[in-house]
C-alpha cells in the first residue's frame, strides 16, 4: 500500500511539472508547436496609431478629389484596403495568430501585384516612378517580415512583440511611400 501511494504522488508530481510546462511554453513561446493557445496579443502604441489613421486620412482626402480616370485610380482603393487593417488602425490590443498571419500575408501580395502591374501598364513622370519602386520594395520587405513573423516557433513574447511594432512602422513607411507616388503620379510629365 505504501507503494502505491509513493506512485500516485510520483504520477501527480509529473503531471504537474508537465502542466506547469506546457502553461509555461505558451506564455513565453506562444507561436511554439507546444504552445496550447498559438496568438499573441499585439497592444499597439496609440500615439503611433492615431498618427498613422492621420495619414491615411489625410490621403484618402487627397485621392477623392477630382480623379483622372485612369488605371492608378481604379487600384487605389484596392490598394488602400491593404492600410485599412484592423490591427493597423486599432487601439485597442488585437489577437493574432497564424491564420491572420496568412491573410496578411495575402492582402501585401495582392498589393504588391497590383502595383507592378501598374509599372509596366502605366506610364509616370520620373518622380513618381522612383516611388512607385520604393513602394513595391516596401512590400517586399513586408511579405518578408510577415514570413519571418510565420517562421517564429521559438521566438519569445517580447521578440514577438517587437517583430509585430517593427512591421507596423513598416506599414506605416510604406503608406508614406505610397502616398508619395500616388501624388507624383497625378502630376503631369
């Protein structure tokens, strides 16, 4: 008897040591594969946030103006869909996970797509041009980051977390990248 109840202290001891594992995996590892709930809670910086919804209003005032109609044009709200994300233009803390990671990914690429077919259907002054590239150069290196974020098993909350503000700072330079050619592209040559 005396035996039996060493083993079930011993079988305790190790399922506790095991809970207190996983729990522990998921909150400082949270995109792990032993993670048991694989998000992370992205708490956006507000000053950071109220200025970007600033610039996205300030250019969406710019483009409703009288618009040409032309190609440009017709993308850019497509394009501008890709600015317009909830966890870009929130406040409040956003969950993400791999699944929003994906469509993220997603949303750039299409982006991306579009403004190369722009490159080569249209023709822009030389200013604009220059923003153009910068802007589809800028998507490159968010599908990168987005695709790092995707890789990141064993990466900590904080690493995540920086990796989440790095990227929307990147968002946001690329909106500035975007407004930019946008401007020069309704410029005549």
């Amino acid at each position: 008897m005396v035996f039996k109840g060493k083993r079930k202290k011993l079988y305790t001891l190790f399922a506790a040591v095991f809970v207190l594992t996983l729990l522990g995996v998921t909150f400082l590892f949270p995109y792990s594969s032993l993670s048991l709930n694989r998000t992370v809670t992205y708490d956006p910086d507000n000053r950071m946030v109220k200025e970007y919804l600033q610039s996205l209003t300030d250019f969406k005032d710019q483009y409703k103006t009288k618009e040409p109609d032309d190609a440009t044009a017709h993308r850019n709200p497509y394009i501008l869909q890709l600015f317009e994300l909830k966890w870009l233009t929130s406040k409040e803390p956003v969950q993400m996970d791999h699944q929003d990671l994906d469509i993220l990914l997603l949303e750039v690429k299409t982006a991306r797509q579009s403004l190369m077919e722009l490159a080569f259907q249209e023709s822009y002054p030389v200013h604009a041009k220059i923003y153009l590239k910068n802007t589809i150069e800028g998507c490159l290196e968010l599908e990168e980051r987005i695709e790092d974020l995707q890789d990141s098993k064993f990466r900590s909350r904080a690493t995540l977390d920086r990796q989440y503000r790095n990227l929307h700072v990147s968002f946001i330079n690329n909106l500035g990248r975007y407004s930019s050619f946008y401007k020069e592209s309704r410029k005549k040559e």
